[in-house]
C-alpha cells in the first residue's frame, strides 16, 4: 500500500481554512445590519446630545467649559479648533467628561454632544478604561447646566 505523498496533505491543508472562512461569509443582510445602531444605542445617543439655537461656537465652547466647572470637573484639555472640551471629576470615583460641539445642517445651531465615563484602573496596563454612563439624570443635569452656563455668558451675567 502506497502512502499519498507530502505535497498532497499541504494542499489538502491549504483548502481546509479557505474552505471554512467561505462559509462564514457574511450575507448582505448582516452586513447592512453590522451598521445599523441597536435601539439602545440610540436612545443613549439621544440623551447625551443637545441642539441649541446659536451659531456662537465660542460662546457654547465657553459656556461649557463654565458648566462643567460649576458641576466641578477640572478641565483637562480643549481644542477650540474642533469644539472639544474634556475635563474630570474626582468623587467617589474618577469621571471623564468629554463634549464635542459641532455646527448644526441649519447653519444656525450647534449640536452638543457630551460623554461621561467612569475610568477604571487595570491592574498592570498602562491605559485605564471608561465606562461609559449611561444614567439619563447625569446628562439632562449636564445640559441644564449648559443651558443656564449659556444664558448668562450670552448676557454677560
């Protein structure tokens, strides 16, 4: 009896894989799927973002740095450049505050949307990672704050 020679097993092994992946391919459906956002994602969207009817970026880039330090975040970084304001809080736990403001389609708003994480050390690792909040009172407080922080700058109260 004949042994099937070396080349032959390498070729078969060869197929193997490719063979497997091709089955795994997936449909149209899951692909449009993999972009669409869950229902939840979404809702968390909506609560962390604000359109406010101004077109003064400096003004709600000022505003929010001045809401989030009468909620006592220290401001870490801003680049007005891209409306960006980052800023933590030290409570029971670290929070990490990041808002990002952009022009609204109207030309005549701004949209902000802010994220809060709780930062959680990993024992070993050089990065900690965040958390994200999701608890609608820590944004609907945050924007009311916005709010109150952009009336009185607007009117240099």
């Amino acid at each position: 009896m004949r042994r099937p020679s070396r080349p032959r097993r390498r070729h078969v092994l060869a197929v193997l894989p490719s063979a497997a992946l091709a089955g795994c391919a997936p449909t149209a459906e899951q692909q449009a799927a993999a972009f669409m956002p869950s229902a939840a994602a979404t809702a968390l969207r909506a609560r962390q973002s604000r359109r406010f009817d101004t077109a003064d970026r400096e003004l709600m880039l000022q505003s929010t740095v001045g809401a989030l330090q009468d909620l006592g975040y220290l401001i870490e970084e801003t680049q007005a450049a891209h409306g960006v304001v980052v800023g933590t809080k030290n409570t029971s736990g670290r929070v990490r505050a990041q808002v990002v403001l952009r022009p609204g389609a109207d030309g005549r708003s701004i949209l902000v949307r802010a994220t809060f994480q709780t930062i959680v050390p990993r024992p070993g690792a050089m990065i900690a990672m965040g958390e994200t909040l999701e608890d609608p009172a820590i944004y609907q407080g945050f924007f009311e704050k916005l709010a109150q922080s952009a009336f009185l700058t607007a009117h240099e109260i």
